[in-house]
C-alpha cells in the first residue's frame, strides 16, 4: 500500500491532498477564485464588494463609507456580474468604471474600459488641458447627435469627462459652462 492517508468516497480511494482538490472543485460555484483565464474577473468582483461593505479596507472611506453600494444581483451571484461583464466586453486587461461616482455599481452605471481611461477618469479636472472654447464645442456636438466615445477620441479626453461636461458636473469651469449654455432662459 503507497504512502499517503487514504480517504474512502462513493468515486473511489483518494489520497487526503486529492481529496480536498475533490471537495473545493465540489463547492466552487464558478471557477473563477482560482488561477483560471476569469480569475481576475473575479479579483475585481471582490474588490468592488470589498470597498463597498469591509470596513476594514484602505478605501471603504471613499466607497461604502460614502454610500456607494453593489447592487443585489451582482453583490449576491458573481456569475451574474460576470455575465453582465463578458456582455460588455470584458477581457483580461480591462476594468470597471462607475460612471457616475455618486451612483451604485450596477449595470446602467458601469462600464469596461483599460486602465488607462480609467486613470484619466481619476484626473483631477483642473489638470487636463481643456478651453472653454473646447467645452462648448462638445456641448454642440453632442446636440447634433455625435456620440461621447467619438466626441472623447476628438478631443482625446476620457468618456467619463465628457460625462461631466454634458452634465454641468465636475470642475467648476464644467458647471459655469453647461449653465451659460442651458440655463440662460
């Protein structure tokens, strides 16, 4: 008889090491938490539930403590989130992004981007290069029907500050802007 403690299951022998691979593979629901292609999907699914709910994190202060929730779908089934994520484009490299920062993780609110939109979307207003001219330029071109994907690769600024922009929200040039054009009457 070989070395190893042996563990009787209805399938057969296993050694103990084989029969825990056994049982995790029996309570892993997706797959993801190990070192499968997904597995960073699933990193980022607990990360966002992390900062929303554990106190205890660095940056529960600018989520959870700030309100910013997960909504239930995604908080309570990671295949459901990994669903909706895959849908949008997902794939290894790229991330979420709330659009709205005041707003929850959801799907209305979230997209997939790469990590270097997501730190131009973290750039504080004051420091991108950007003329009022500029500002009520976009505000135009989103009037006539131009996308904000398109109206951000022309000005080369991220989405989510065209976001702002459109929305009188961010830097308070954004705000004095948007309200000249909109709210004058």
């Amino acid at each position: 008889m070989p070395k190893g403690i042996y563990i009787r299951t209805k399938e057969s022998h296993m050694k103990k090491k084989e029969y825990r691979e056994f049982i995790s593979k029996q309570n892993t629901k997706h797959g993801d938490a190990r070192h499968n292609k997904q597995a960073k999907l699933y990193l980022i699914w607990a990360s966002m539930k992390a900062r929303c709910y554990n106190t205890f994190t660095e940056r529960y202060k600018f989520y959870g403590g700030k309100g910013i929730r997960v909504c239930k779908e995604w908080e309570n089934d990671y295949r459901i989130f990994k669903k909706w994520a895959l849908d949008s484009g997902y794939e290894n490299g790229l991330t979420i992004h709330r659009v709205d920062k005041d707003k929850n993780y959801n799907s209305n609110n979230c997209i997939i981007i790469t990590k270097k939109e997501h730190n131009q979307f973290n750039m504080p207003p004051h420091k991108l290069k950007i003329s009022d001219t500029q500002i009520k330029k976009i505000l135009d071109l989103f009037t006539e029907g131009i996308t904000r994907k398109h109206i951000a690769n022309v000005f080369t600024i991220s989405i989510h500050t065209v976001y702002q922009i459109l929305n009188g929200r961010g830097c308070p040039r954004y705000k004095r802007i948007y309200k000249e054009k909109y709210e004058k009457s």
